[in-house]
C-alpha cells in the first residue's frame, strides 16, 4: 500500500504531535449535544488564519466510521477526479483508507485511483488532525481530489457516493474542504462570499457553480462542495446551516488582499 507522507506540516499546522494536540485542545469545545450531519464544510489554510474557524464546526461533530474528504487540486496534478487508496501519514500516526469504499466509487467512470493529485495537496491534509481529533472510534477515510467543474462529471459523483452512502452499513461524513474568495479586498471578497453563501444556504448546487462563474468568486472548493450538496439532497438533507464565516484580514489585520473561510454543516 502507497503512503503519503505530510506536505505541509510545520506550514499548515505544527509538525509535532504534541504541539498538535496543544493546538487542537486550544480551540475545540465540547458541545452540549453532538450532531451527526450528512456533510460538514470547512476551510483548508494555515490553522493560525482558518483553525478557529474549523474548529468551531468540528467541535460539535460526532464519531463516524469513515469521512468522504473532498478538497479542490491545486496543483494540476493527476487525474480529474482522483481518489487515493494509500495511507495518508501524519504526524499523529497513519490514517488508513476505505479500501471497500474506494472501490465501489472508484467505478464511477469520472473517478481514477491515483496518487499525483494527492502528493502536494494540503486541502485534505489539513482537515485529518481535526477528523482525528473528533473520532472517538477507529475510523477510515476515503480523499477524493477534484479537479473539474464540469457539472455532468460532478453529478455522476454525487449519484455514486448518494448510492454507497445509502446501502453502506456504517457512518459516513462527507467533509468538504474548500476556502471562499481569495485575494480581494475584505469588502468585495464579503459580498462574494454572502452570494455563494446564498446558495449554499438554498442547497442549490447549480446556482452556487453558476454564481462563482458569473461574479468571478474564486471559491476554490467549488466543485467538492456541489458533489456534496447534490449527494446530501439525494440522501434527504433539508438545510444548510452555517457555524462561522471570517476572513484572513481578521486574523492578519490586513484586508486589503484576504481569503474567506467559512464552516457550515448540511443535514
């Protein structure tokens, strides 16, 4: 089996497993009840700019057997939509894949078993310390690479993963890892976020592809979030509610160039 070895730990997030865990203990909570949603939408930047942020949407998530993490290729590498079926190593220990899983998705004819897509990509990396955090059980992850925005390939995704997630006898999360607009000023990248947000909001898919297109909002995770959104309706998701929305100049200061991050969760 293939491992993956950490691409941006000591960038992202702190290499050392105690000062990890030091870090996670600092901005997770303990809920007065925990949920159990279809899907969870989070950011994937440094955790000094977008941590707190995710960490208020993973702290009032429970246990689940396996995560579908689904993050955008920023690096252009591999195939479009590329699922890896090796171990993810991070500094806390090995994160094994759901090979039974993988497999039965992996037929979709859109998807491709391949490893060059995941080699520099941090979106789902920087999510695993987080799912590690909440897992009160073994758990299994299933990293899906997408790499394209072409609507018809997405759907299909959707329609397979809806299908597995529906006959599979365990508990399945599908974490969407995405950042909102990027490198505008606070003021522009806010209305650009409250506009895909807007859709996010209706469950509608369609209309947040077409709004990100048509304003230019460089929602990089765009095409993650519509295959959960369309598998979370097939699978009877009534809303969308979000936990948290900030931006890199509220961290920095800066908000001349800023990125938004947001976490929300679809039940």
């Amino acid at each position: 089996m293939q491992i993956r070895k950490p691409a941006v730990a000591d960038l992202f997030y702190p290499a050392s497993p105690e000062e990890l865990h030091a870090y996670l203990n600092s901005v997770m909570f303990e809920p007065e009840k925990k949920i159990k949603p279809k899907a969870l939408i989070v950011p994937h930047a440094g955790y000094v700019y977008s941590g707190e942020v995710a960490a208020k949407a993973y702290s009032l998530i429970d246990s689940f057997d396996t995560y579908i993490v689904m993050g955008p290729n920023h690096t252009g590498l591999g195939a479009e939509i590329s699922i890896f079926d090796g171990i993810y190593q991070m500094p806390f220990g090995d994160v094994e894949p759901d090979i039974e899983l993988i497999e039965a998705i992996a037929k979709n004819e859109y998807a491709q078993i391949d490893y060059y897509a995941h080699l520099q990509e941090h979106s789902i990396e920087v999510q695993l310390p987080f799912i590690n955090y909440i897992s009160k059980k073994p758990y299994k992850i299933v990293p899906i690479v997408v790499g394209t925005h072409n609507v018809a390939k997405l759907y299909s995704m959707a329609e397979t993963i809806a299908e597995i997630v529906r006959n599979a006898n365990k508990d399945i999360l599908m974490v969407v890892s995405t950042d909102m607009n990027h490198y505008e000023d606070q003021t522009i990248t806010l209305m650009k976020d409250k506009d895909a947000i807007g859709m996010l909001k209706q469950l509608d898919e369609n209309g947040l592809m077409r709004i990100t297109q048509l304003k230019g909002i460089t929602m990089c995770g765009v095409s993650a979030a519509y295959i959960a959104i369309a598998a979370a309706k097939m699978l009877n998701a009534k809303s969308c509610q979000i936990v948290e929305h900030k931006t890199s100049g509220d961290v920095s200061g800066d908000y001349t160039k800023v990125v938004g991050y947001l976490s929300a969760y679809i039940e």
